[in-house]
C-alpha cells in the first residue's frame, strides 16, 4: 500500500519545532495586549469575491495563487491568502466601524499556491495588525513601531525599515499613466511577465526581480515627483514621527506592495539574514478597502509578518524547553507512586517528565540527561515502601554551600516533595536534608 505524505507545500510542524512557534507567537501576543490591541479570529474560508474585489483581480495572488473552488452549494470559495480583508469584511458585518477605532490583530494559516522555498510553503502562516478608523499619520507610525519592536524582542538581526508613499488614489492614476507611457516606449526591453503586469497591473513591474529590468526601471519616473501638496506633507510627517521615535529608514521608491487596496505609506521590513526571500514584515495604508467590501469609509493601516521566515531567523530548530524535573521510577509499587507524584508536581506548575519505560534506573539516567532535565525524582521499590523519594541534581545545580551538589542522593519524605522540590528549583535550601 502507498505511503500517504503531507501534499506539497503543506509543512507538519513536529514537537520540536513548535516550542520555537510558541516562543513567537507568546511574544506577539505581550506586545499586543501590552498596546491594546484586541485578537480577532476570522474563519479560514471565504467567499472567493472577498478577495477578487478587496485585493484586485488582477493581481498575482488573486490571478495565479489562490485555492478557490465551488461548494455544495455552488457558491464559489477560496482558502484565505492574507488575512487583512477577511479582517475588514468581519468588522463591516459585525457592526465595529460603527463603534470607534477598532485595534485588532490575528494569527493563522494562510494558502497560496505558489513554488515551495525556503520560510514559504503553500500553507503559511501570519501574524498581522489592522488598525481601522484611524486616518492620523501617528497611526501609521504606531503600527510600524509596533512591528519593529517585536522584531528586535525577538532578537531578529539585521533589520532594515524600507518605506515609501502611494499617495491618494488620484496620485496613484497620474502616476500609472505617466509610467505606462514610459514603459511602453521600451516595451522590448522589458522580460515577458512584466510585459504581460504593463496591461493588468503595472506598478508591479516596480517589485520585477529582473535584473534587466531593474536596471532600466532606474531612469523610470518616481511617485514620489507626482505626489500632491498634501500627500507629499503627509509623509514628510511620517518619516519625521519615525526619526522622533529613533526608528531607522531607507526610503525605498520603488515599494509599491503587491495589492491593490494600499494607498499612502506601504513598507517593508526586511533582514540581511533571509538571502534573496529578505523581508519578514509588509503592510501600508489601504483606506478604500472598507468601502470596496460594501462598507462605509473608513481609514485603516495594517502589516503582516510571516511567522516561518521568523522560525528560519532564529534558528532554533531542534531545541526544546527543557523540563524542570524527571521522574524516574523502577518496580510496581514505586509506578504508581510515580504517576501519582508527578500530577502533583505539575499541579505545582512544574515542567514534569514521568519516565515509563520501565527500564532500568541506568537507561532512565541517560535518557533523563538527554532531556536535560535539572532535577531527578527516583522512586524504587524500597523508597515508595518506605514512604520517601530520592533527589539528585542533573544540570543546573545550586551554587557551592547548598544542601544538595551534583552527583549526591539525598533522601526526603513523598509528602512533602512537591514543596522540596519548588524551594530547590526556586534556589531556596532546604533545611537538614538527610544524606543517603
């Protein structure tokens, strides 16, 4: 019979990578609550019309990536590819544009069908903020600060900021116009896919990874030179709040974001660590999104950061939290004595690992060194007839003067291990231990 695998692109998380998820998904979620910032949860399918309308048609994503499909009910549907407009659908249904400022912030799956690489699979997954109903240019750098700080909590190194303006949707049409004419006097010098972008959607031709292109794009116009008055002070006004807030940019003309619904600031932060795949978060301005899903206007400023390009960054795969304290147990009273103290001790909020491989207290050891636990439970026969355990340091032992050193036994009572035990971990002695 064929051996059933995972479909392309669609990654198992094993137990020890997910330790390393979790570190990044418990900080995302202090740096939230920590600016109050609410969690939604929106669901993974939705209406295929979400997203040709939201992000735009022509667009990659919604041209080439999505997985769409009919239901039962022939209703057309797709797997959400980002998470911004089922966001700002969920607000409009539910009534919260009509209740002031939303902050809100997700997390989860998403799917593109797209060639697997390194930090990118066909199921991703993002954590993102949307902050809806605030037009201010402080929003728009509250949010970028709030990206790049947990970046640097995070510990994420190399860090560049690359920003740059849309202007108005008006700034925007001037600025198509004014580029589509240049492009189309060099038309063959351009590679074929942006020759197809020149009539669907040009301003993506500014992200071709082309080099012949790229270099030609250099003498093509800028939006920054077509900008209105206002759009231009706008971010002037960003980039200074940035500068007052000692976050560092790179202006970068060229940074369009790759849908539709952005207007104003659009960025990227990227790292020197990830190769030619650099950027771990993108986001910008989009305040015609609202009134494109049917709802009223509303202002709104969101990013996303790709959480396995994160996990590729740390590199920590393989590590696991190490537990706070083995069970070792030989003998079938001393099994159930076992079983029984290590619920206790977890109760404890210990991080408890029961050995039950009934094997000998030898192969216990050296597994329980594997897992580099710091404090050994052993329980035989004789100690769980005699009503007492045994303690011994495994990594991590107190410093010269305390009651128990590395390689030494001792001997306390069962009852009141769970408290011994705490005190030990939490670098308390404890009074007249008995040796063994």
């Amino acid at each position: 019979m064929e051996r059933l695998q995972a479909l392309r692109g669609m990654a198992d998380l094993l137990p020890r990578q997910t330790t390393v998820w979790q570190h990044v998904e418990e900080k995302a979620r202090q740096h939230f609550r920590r600016s109050g910032v609410g969690e939604i949860r929106t669901p993974l399918l939705e209406a295929t019309a979400l997203f040709a309308r939201g992000i735009g048609e022509a667009t990659d994503v919604v041209g080439k990536e999505m997985y769409s499909f009919q239901d039962r009910g022939q209703r057309s549907c797709t797997l959400r590819p980002e998470g911004t407009a089922s966001v700002v659908r969920a607000a409009i249904q539910h009534g919260l544009l009509s209740q002031g400022p939303q902050r809100l912030w997700y997390m989860g799956p998403m799917f593109r069908y797209e060639r697997p690489q390194a930090g990118r699979q066909r199921q991703f997954h993002q954590v993102g903020l949307e902050l809806l109903g605030l037009a201010d240019e402080r929003s728009d750098v509250d949010a970028i600060a709030m990206a790049w700080d947990l970046l640097a909590d995070l510990g994420i190194q190399g860090l560049e900021l690359q920003i740059n303006t849309l202007g108005t949707p008006e700034d925007r049409r001037c600025y198509r116009e004014q580029l589509v004419g240049w492009l189309e006097q060099r038309m063959h010098q351009l590679d074929p896919d942006s020759r197809h972008r020149l009539a669907t959607n040009p301003l993506r031709i500014l992200d071709s990874k082309n080099k012949v292109t790229q270099d030609l794009l250099g003498e093509a116009p800028r939006l920054l030179e077509t900008l209105g008055k206002e759009s231009r002070e706008r971010f002037d006004s960003v980039c200074q709040l940035l500068q007052a807030l000692d976050v560092p940019f790179v202006l970068q003309p060229r940074l369009v974001r790759g849908l539709d619904y952005y207007t104003h600031t659009a960025f990227e932060i990227t790292s020197d660590q990830l190769g030619a795949q650099a950027t771990v978060c993108g986001g910008g301005r989009y305040d015609g999104l609202a009134a494109l899903l049917g709802g009223p206007p509303t202002a709104g400023m969101g990013w996303a950061m790709g959480l396995e390009r994160l996990v590729l960054l740390l590199g920590q795969h393989g590590k696991t939290t190490s537990p706070h304290v083995v069970v070792l147990n030989r003998g079938d009273t001393a099994q159930v004595r076992a079983l029984v103290l290590a619920r206790q001790l977890r109760q404890a909020n210990l991080h408890v690992e029961l050995d039950l491989s009934g094997a000998t207290f030898a192969r216990q050891f050296k597994r329980a060194d594997r897992l580099g636990g710091r404090l050994a439970v052993i329980i035989g026969e004789q100690e769980a007839l005699a009503g007492v355990v045994k303690l011994k340091w495994l990594h991590q032992a107190p410093q010269s003067g305390s009651d128990l050193n590395m390689g030494e036994e001792w001997t306390v009572p069962a009852v009141d291990v769970s408290g011994t035990v705490q005190r030990l971990l939490a670098g308390e002695p404890q009074a007249e231990p008995t040796p063994v």
